[in-house]
C-alpha cells in the first residue's frame, strides 16, 4: 500500500500544480464578457469560417463578408485551424463568445501538457517537466499575446513548439511511431501561424541537431544504421506534415500576389525596421497596453521575466563553475558529455533573442522572406521555449545539492517564476458587452471588421462600401424577370428571362478560382474596373451560375491532403494494432 501511494502521490501533486498553472494563466476567461485586445477580429472569422462551412464549402478559403462585402481568400492565406477548432465549438454551443474563449484556454492547456512532455522526456524529472511547463505557459510574452495583443494564431504557434521539440526528441531515441507525433505537432504549426512556421523553422532544425549530437555524445548513436533511421523518421514525419497541410500551404505562398497583402503587411507601420527592440526592453517591468512603436519606449513591455532572468543568471553561473572544475581536472570531453544541451540551448536563446535586437539588422535585409514577419520580437516566442529548458536543466541539477538548499532555490525559483509573472495576468478592462467587438452580424462584418482586416482583399478591388445588391443586371429592364435561386459562399445562382442581351455585374471580388456558367456551360467573366465580376449574358439564357472553384494548384494541394491524410490515418490504426497485438503476447 505504501508504494503504490508512493507512486500515485507524485502525480496528484503534479496535476494540481498543473491544474494550478492553468488556472493562473486562465483566469480572465472564465469571466462571463471578454476583455480589450488589440486582435478582436476572432468572433468575425468564426462566423465567416461557419457561414461558408455549413453552404458546403471546404476547404474553407473564401469569406463572404469580409473585403467590405466584396469577399476575399481569408482562410486561404491566415492559418485557419484555431478557427476550424472555434467553429466547431461554436456550432456545438451556439455561442460565439464562448468558442473565442474556446481557442484561448485550449492553447493554454495544450501548452501547459506539451512542455510537461517536453521536459519529462529530456530531464526524466516530474519536476523539472513541471518546471518547465509552467515557465513556458506563464511566461510574459505568452502573457502579453493572450491579454494585451489577443494573437490566437502566434499563441498556437507556440504551443506547438514544445510537441514539435517532444517529438523530435522521441525520433531521435529511437522510440516507435514518434515520427507521427511530429507529423501532428507540425501540422498544427503550419497550419495556425504562417509567420511562426517562417519565425521557428531554423530553431526547430537547430534542436534536432542540438539532440543528435549529444545523444552522439553520449554514446547512444553508435552506427550509422541509428542515426540514418532517425534522420528517415524525421524527414518521413516533416514530409507528411507538408502533405497534411499543402491544401493550405502552397496556394498560400504561390497565390498571395493576386492579393493585396505586400500593400497593407510591408509598408508603413508594419515595416519590420520600426519594431526592433534594445536589450533594455528585456529588463523594463513596466506593462503596459499600448502597440509597438520605433524606438525603446513602446507602451508594451517586452520584459523576460522576473524568474527567467535568475534562471539564465544561475544557469550561466553553474555551466561556467562545471567548466572550470572540467579544464582543472582535464576532464572537457566529459563536461561537454553532461552540458552539450544546455549549452546549445543557451546558443539558441542567444540567436532568438538577437533576432528581436536592432543589431540584427543585416540579417533582416540578407532574407527577404523574413520582412514577412512584421514584428523582429516575434522571435520571442521561440526565446520563452529555451528559457523554459533552461529551466528545466536548472532543476534537474539540483539532485546533487543539500536537500534544504535545493528546496529553498526551488522555492524562490517558483515564485519569482511564476507566481510574480502571473501578476501580468490581467486584462486592461472587461468589456461591457463583448458583442460590441465579437459579432457574426454580416453588414457589421462589411462595414466595421473590414476596415480592421483588409490584408487579404484580392488584388484589383478599390470599393470599400458594402453593395447594396448581389448583383446588377445591366441595361435595367422592367421586362426582365430575374430570381435568385441560390446564394452560397462559394455558388450563387440566377433563373433569368431576359428582354435583351444584358451584363450582368456580381457583387463578388475577382480572385482565381472564381469560374461564371451560362445554362450550365462555363464561360469566361470579365472584372470591372472596381474588381468585380462581370458576366455578358445572352437573350435567351436561363441559368447563370457562378462558382468559387479549385484552380490547378489548389487541386493538386488538395489532392495530396487527402491522400497524405489518408495515409496518416492508416499509420495511426496500424501502430495501434500493432501495439495491441505486442500486449496481447505479453
């Protein structure tokens, strides 16, 4: 009786300080209206990803609404998958406040779960992986994404990460079906925060390299036949991750230039050089709610962390007391053995952390691509992942202090971690009635929300004024007799009796895909001067038809999806009798 309570009461433990965790980054949700945020646009994109779901169409790229009425790709180039997760939940429960929510405190679980993983499988302590799981969910730049910046897709990014690291981790020891995990945890980044995937890429091979070597180290890769079986596994799981989500991927960066988003996400205020940050900003306490601005001064903070900064201090501190203990007694082959890790972690944060600094302005102007990020400080959410290691590394050497000095050290680094930083959990204000800024009303969504989120209108449209009509049929004839049969997202439909030849003008932005049919045969469409379409129509036609439809590139993107998902499905069922069919033998 004794051993098993031995064994199960380090777990209630843990899930209560977990639970605890969630709690204190969770807290403002569980209030019945929601708070200001600089990112309010969730309940708009819910109910736009809804609207088209439930008229058939899917994959979901295009939104009605948005684009001042006009339409545009939204869910084509913004990673649609927390929005696939809200409106599930909002077609569930019918609330829309409830599913913004819904994305929020998933990701807040999710995090707290993957860096738990994460540090168990690197430190084989439940306390480090504690550690480490709360360092990195309560850290003030998650913090300051979930309440001040209200960034869904950059917070899901992150809690990727930690599974994405777990996994690897897994590939690389050689452990079964891993490589399926890593296939699931990248396809959630790739699919929630294309910035992150751009932000992360780097840092996620660095960490495979960084796990391979000290695994070669340590003498745990010992033939070239282990070490070429996880790079296979590694490629295997990314390559089917690429496929799971190409549906999203490729149209996404092939077809962005039939839009306007290099005009609204590259130039003036959201030009990368006016958001560099200065070291001091890592130390500044002050929070504060306001936007990035050019200079050290923002009225948002960009502070580390009150534990964070005495975790890389005392972790510092100790690798230099190991390696000058190692350089004493000859003996660097084995300090590099124990503290290869952590010191190519320390690398890593260093390299994150530069690319957020104004002195690593070179490098933004070598990689075009990376403009595309905006903000240089979004590297900080690779930065709280390694702080977070760090971290976990930290507690795992206390084994070997005095048992009261390691308790006490545990104890401040807890607080200061944790319990200082969840001070920052708080909403500037709750809004009165968050149906002010969360609404699935169209006309609300064409008129305000469209202002809010212009990024993605296709490439020739200049109305921003709602239509007042689906569609004007031009010359007007009192003789002409026109029904509008269907009125879908992606299909509208017309039944005409017409008096004479006649155009007739869609209330629709031109983008690819868009495909007119006249009884049923499809014709070409012309594009005003404004971007709408335009469809000339015979005399004696009956039918008029337009369809948003798959271009050539969206096929083929779609076509491995399904056969990647397909396949991913099948890898899963057969690991699971495979595994049942071990149990059974035993």
């Amino acid at each position: 009786m004794k051993k098993i309570l031995k064994f199960l009461l380090p777990s209630y433990l843990l899930i209560l300080v977990l639970s605890l965790g969630f709690v204190l980054i969770s807290f403002p949700f569980f209030n019945s209206e929601l708070f200001e945020v600089h990112d309010y646009v969730h309940g708009a994109r819910i109910s736009e990803m809804q609207r088209a779901f439930n008229d058939g169409h899917f994959p979901v790229r295009w939104s009605q609404n948005f684009g001042f009425g006009y339409g545009m790709p939204l869910f084509q180039f913004y990673g649609p998958l927390p929005y696939y997760f809200g409106f599930l939940v909002y077609q569930l429960s019918g609330n829309l406040i409830f599913s913004v929510k819904s994305i929020f405190l998933l990701c807040n679980f999710l995090t707290l779960v993957g860096g738990f993983l994460l540090g168990k499988k690197l430190f084989k302590s439940h306390l480090s992986a504690t550690f480490l799981s709360l360092l990195i969910t309560i850290s003030p730049y998650r913090i300051l994404n979930l309440y001040v910046r209200g960034a869904a897709n950059e917070l899901w990014g992150i809690m990727s990460l930690p599974w994405i690291f777990w996994s690897i981790t897994k590939i690389i020891k050689n452990e079964k079906h891993s490589y399926l995990w890593l296939t699931a945890s990248l396809s959630v980044l790739f699919l929630s925060h294309n910035i992150s995937t751009l932000i992360f890429a780097p840092f996620i091979i660095l960490f495979a390299l960084i796990v391979f070597f000290t695994q070669f180290l340590k003498g745990k890769i010992v033939n070239k036949s282990n070490w070429k079986t996880s790079v296979f596994r590694l490629f295997a799981g990314g390559l089917l991750a690429v496929g799971l989500s190409s549906f999203y991927l490729f149209p996404a960066f092939f077809e962005k230039g039939f839009t306007q988003v290099d005009q609204y996400i590259l130039s003036d205020y959201f030009n990368y050089q006016v958001h560099f940050l200065y070291p001091k900003q890592f130390l500044r306490t002050s929070w504060g709610y306001g936007g990035s601005e050019w200079g050290p001064n923002d009225p948002i903070s960009f502070f580390l962390g009150y534990g964070q900064w005495i975790i890389i201090v005392l972790a510092a501190v100790l690798l230099a007391k190991k390696l000058i203990q190692s350089l004493r007694n000859d003996d660097f082959g084995n300090y590099l053995r124990k503290n290869s890790l952590i010191v190519l972690v320390f690398i890593g944060l260093g390299c994150s952390l530069l690319m957020s600094l104004h002195y690593s302005h070179l490098i933004w102007k070598l990689f075009e691509l990376l403009r595309y990020v905006q903000f240089p400080w979004r590297f900080l959410g690779i930065s709280v992942v390694f702080i977070g290691l760090i971290g976990g590394w930290l507690i795992s050497q206390m084994s070997s202090m005095n048992k009261k000095v390691a308790r006490i050290l545990i104890l401040v680094l807890i607080i200061f971690s944790i319990f200082f930083n969840a001070r920052f959990v708080e909403p500037k204000s709750f809004l009165a009635d968050s149906s002010e800024y969360y609404y699935s009303d169209d006309m609300r969504i064409q008129t305000e929300m469209s202002q809010v989120l212009p990024d993605y209108i296709p490439l020739h449209l200049t109305l921003k004024k709602p239509p007042t009509d689906t569609f004007i049929i031009y010359p007007q004839d009192d003789n002409n007799e026109v029904t509008l049969e269907l009125n879908k997202v992606q299909l509208k439909k017309l039944h005409l009796s017409l008096s004479q030849d006649s155009t007739v003008q869609f209330s629709i932005a031109d983008f690819p895909g868009w495909q007119a049919y006249i009884d049923y045969k499809a014709v070409d469409h012309e594009v005003t001067d404004q971007g709408l379409i335009e469809v000339s129509v015979p005399k004696k036609t009956s039918t008029v038809e337009l369809k948003f439809e798959s271009t050539s590139l969206r096929q083929i993107s779609d076509i491995i999806s399904t056969f990647s998902f397909m396949l991913f499905c099948g890898l899963i069922i057969k690991s699971v009798i495979k595994k049942k069919f071990n149990a059974s033998k035993t």
